[in-house]
C-alpha cells in the first residue's frame, strides 16, 4: 500500500473498507456511505468513516471532500435503531460520542466538506450532513427531520448543539420537538440544505462546484473555513485577533503575491495548488 509520509491508511482512494467507499477524481475525494438498506450506522461504519475522514486530513491529492451515499434512496436513516433497542446502553454512548468526535474531526480540518444528499436524510443521517460544511440536495420525495423524540432519547449525535447553529435555536427547537419529517424545500428555507439541484443532476453539479474549489487557492480556502468555523466559538475580539493572525499567514504566501499580481495584470491567477 502507498503511503502518505511513510504512514499506512492515509491515501483516500487506497481505503479498503466495508460501508464507506472512497475515491478521487479531479482533486475532490469522495467518501460514500453503503450500508444497505438504509445506511443506518453502527459503531463499525462510524469507526469506517473516521478512517476516510483522517486519510482527507492527511492526502494532499485530496483538496475538497464529498460526503454522500451509495444507495439510490437514503443518504442515511440515522442509528441502526436496533442497537439502542438491545445494545448496552453504556456501548451506545460510547457509539455517539465517537460520531460526534468524528463530527468534531471534519469540522476542524481545513479542506471544505460538502454532504450531497441523494436520499432520504433521518435522525443521525442529518447529524452526519452536520459534520459538512455545506449541505447540498437532489430536488426529490426525499425526506429530513431528527424524529429521536419518538424514540425517548434526544438527536445526541451532536444535533442539538448543531443543528441550532446552522438554522437558529427557535427553528431546531420546534424541529426536534415536532419530531416530524419534512421535505427538501422545507429543508431549504429554513437553512440546513444551502442548494438544491435536480435529482439528476446533484453529483454532477456537486463535483463541478467542488472541482472550482480543488483548482483554487488552498490554503486561503482552507483558512476562510477555519477563521469561520473556530472563530464563531469565540468573544468577537478572539475571533477578530484568530483572523487576522490567518489572514497574515496567507500575505507572506505565493498565492497571495499571485493573486494581486494577476489581478493587476488582468489575467486568470495560476495558484499553487498546495499548502
């Protein structure tokens, strides 16, 4: 197996696992859940996509991530329901917190996370489109909502703490209490999905969005994401000194000399393509 700094398992599309599957093309590195029927995850499939996750993190042919799915009508129906039936109830704890530790990882990494949600989207399955950093949809029957209360426990895959920041405390509060499907439009008003494609065409205009990306300037990129996502979690003067400590890291970069310099000569920048 190739290696990525002398370290096994870190080249996206050299993975050999189970119920994620991953590759590469055009820069972009997909990772696509398959786990019929519903891709409802275990402890093994969430472990699995820690692993692809690390490999985005470490494989520098990797410069923007797609997370979706393998089947034709569910991105993930959520926890496999049985576990919370007959698991312990100490093992599916450990279970969530790995999730949210995973959720925590794609956040955190500087290359831009993108769910293309091809299916029906439940529970924990929006949980894991939460990890993304945008969230895109086909324009079909599919259906969302975290209905965990009809189940007596909370979305403790780190919904409630995420899902209020994507579409505001009041909208995820009726959200989960309803508990309560709705379709993609809904989703996309109130701000979970940010753009909603024809149903045959969301890959496509995914990986074309996700390519412009991958041809960019990565690590201006990278920092947007970064100063975004750490920065909300900080007093306003934190996050404002946290930017600017990024924004003059990428002043003394060649792509920062290069842009200025092809946008005064009027031509196309032609970045490094690399950190």
């Amino acid at each position: 197996m190739t290696t990525t700094n002398g370290l096994p398992g870190l080249k996206l599309d050299e993975l050999d696992l189970e119920f994620v599957k991953t590759e590469i093309r055009d820069g972009v590195g997909y990772m696509k859940l398959q786990r019929p029927p519903a891709n409802a995850h275990n402890l093994q499939m969430i472990l699995e996509l820690d692993q692809a996750v690390l490999a985005v993190r470490f494989d520098d042919d990797v410069k923007v991530a797609v997370l979706t799915s393998d089947l034709d009508r569910f991105f993930s129906g959520g926890a496999d329901i049985k576990l919370l039936r007959d698991e312990d109830p100490y093992r599916v704890g450990l279970l969530s917190q790995t999730s949210k530790e995973v959720i925590m990882r794609a956040r955190s990494i500087p290359k831009v996370f993108i769910a293309a949600i091809n299916g029906h989207c439940m529970g924990g399955g929006m949980e894991l489109a939460l990890a993304c950093d945008l969230r895109f949809a086909a324009d079909t029957d599919a259906q969302f909502g975290m209905p965990e209360l009809k189940l007596g426990v909370i979305p403790g895959e780190g919904g409630t703490q995420l899902i209020g920041r994507i579409v505001g405390a009041a909208k995820a509060l009726d959200m989960m209490l309803e508990a309560r499907s709705f379709g993609v439009k809904e989703a996309a008003d109130m701000g979970f999905v940010d753009r909603v494609f024809p149903a045959g065409s969301l890959m496509e205009e995914t990986h074309a969005y996700a390519r412009r990306l991958a041809e960019g300037p990565q690590r201006a990129i990278g920092y947007t994401k970064i100063s975004l996502t750490e920065g909300l979690e900080m007093p306003l003067y934190a996050g404002l000194a946290f930017e600017r400590q990024l924004q003059n890291e990428l002043l003394r970069s060649t792509d920062s000399k290069e842009g200025a310099t092809a946008f005064l000569a009027k031509r196309a920048p032609s970045w490094a393509g690399t950190w």
